[in-house]
C-alpha cells in the first residue's frame, strides 16, 4: 500500500480514471475505507501527510 505500506494484494486506485499509468496501489483500508480510506474520510492519508501525486511519487520511487 503506498500510504500504510501493507503488503499485497493491492486495490489500484485511479487518479484520473481510465488513465491506468496514474494508478497507485492501496490496501482495502485505505482505499475504500470509511475512516482512512481515500473514499472516506482520508484519516490515514491525513496522519501521513499524502496526497495522491505524492502517493504516485513513492510508488514509482519504490519501483526504481
């Protein structure tokens, strides 16, 4: 997950929908739940500091 670091598997959540290159990887929570998730009411997010473009930015660090 790119805001909790849980591992797999994932959700990917679409940015910008239908634009799969601007998709991170979330957990469950994060990305539907009611409290955390970026579907909700982002408490997760929020504690780390994230937006979606930095969450996309830590993913594709990740990567390289």
């Amino acid at each position: 997950c790119a805001v909790c670091g849980a591992v797999g598997p994932s959700d990917a959540h679409h940015i910008v929908q239908g634009l799969h290159y601007l998709a991170i990887p979330l957990c469950k929570d994060c990305h539907q739940g009611s409290r955390n998730g970026i579907h909700g009411e982002k408490a997760m997010w929020n504690v780390m500091r994230l937006d979606e473009m930095k969450a996309l930015n830590n993913t594709l660090a990740a990567l390289t």
